[in-house]
C-alpha cells in the first residue's frame, strides 16, 4: 500500500480516494509511515470500508 504526504506536511493519506490525496509535489512511501500522523478521513473511510488503496 502507497502513503503520501504533501512536502512539509507531517499528514500521511493513504486511500486515492481522499478529498486531500495529494497529487503533485508529495512524498511517497511503501510502508506504514514511522513519523507523523494518518489523516482523519483516510482513517474514516478505512474503518467503513470505502477506501481505495494504491498498491
């Protein structure tokens, strides 16, 4: 699975389908992030089942 952060956020999103999913000047990792925090509506749509994963 995919995380992104915008550059100079600490804000991990991680469903292609959040309304803030970065989509340009971002960092992206294959792990769970270490530092920082998940963000709310990707926490939210995880735990009602309708987040969409980048593999």
């Amino acid at each position: 699975m995919k995380y992104r952060r915008k550059n100079g956020s600490d804000t991990w999103h991680f469903c292609t389908n959040c309304s803030k999913w970065p989509t340009s000047d971002y960092v992206e990792r294959d792990s769970k992030p270490t530092t920082g925090e998940l963000d709310n509506e990707c926490q939210a749509k995880e735990n009602n089942g309708t987040c969409s994963k980048k593999q």
